[in-house]
C-alpha cells in the first residue's frame, strides 16, 4: 500500500521543498487532469471504476498511470472528457502530455525537468495543437 511518502516524491524525506518538488507536484497536478483522479487512489475509488489498480490496493495516480503506461493501456487512465480528444484525433498531444507528467514525477528530483522546461514543452504542445499537427 501506498504512503504519503509515496505521493509527494523527495520533498517528504527531506522535508523541504525545492524547485524540482514543485516540478513533481506540477506533474501529479497534470495526471489528476487527465485522468480526472485524487492524487491518492483508494480501493473505494479505483475497482468501481473502469482501469483497476491490480488487487484493489491504494496507489497513487502516478503509479497508476505509470503501471497502465508499462502495460500499453494508457488509454484506460483517460478521464471520458478527454477521451473525446482521442476520438477528435488528438492521441498524440495526450501522450505527449502524459510523458511530460510522468518525466516530471520521477523519483530522482535531479532527473525532472525544471519548470521553465516543463512550461516550455507545454508551449510547444499548444503550438502543434493550434497548427493542426
């Protein structure tokens, strides 16, 4: 089972936080958008809904979504809204998104992208979206 720990990277063990545990908490800010869950998944939340975490376990989002990632299913952690995106052709700005939230959630801090980074690939994601690529 999951621990606070778990959820809220480097900044817990250390007990500071830093530019790059903002990056972290920006990233689980950016799958609970996508995906339309709580940064913590309870049992109660996850097996009614479609995309169960395996044996019902409390996870969180970026474990869960890494797990789907892993196993080619990512499509499942869409939240239905955004799942008209897919069906308007949009798949590919969606993974982008997903990868850049998942590079911004890794454990080593010092393997995050920094914000400006973040907010740049976010940038060039909004231009390709607005030119039709």
């Amino acid at each position: 089972m999951s621990n606070i720990n778990d959820w809220c990277g480097d900044s817990c063990e250390t007990g500071h936080l830093t530019a790059r545990s903002d990056v972290y908490s920006f990233g689980v800010v950016m799958l609970e958008l996508i995906t339309g869950r709580q940064p913590i998944i309870t049992p109660m939340n996850s097996c009614i809904n479609k995309g169960q975490v395996s044996d019902c376990e409390s996870c969180t989002v970026v474990e869960w979504v890494s797990s789907l990632i892993k196993e080619k299913r990512v499509h499942e952690a869409y939240h239905d809204v955004v799942k008209e995106s897919v069906e308007r052709g949009k798949e590919l700005q969606l993974l982008k998104f997903v990868e850049l939230a998942i590079a911004c959630t890794v454990e080593v801090s010092d393997l995050r992208p920094s914000i400006k980074e973040a907010s740049i690939a976010l940038e060039s994601m909004l231009l390709q979206s607005d030119s039709g690529t």
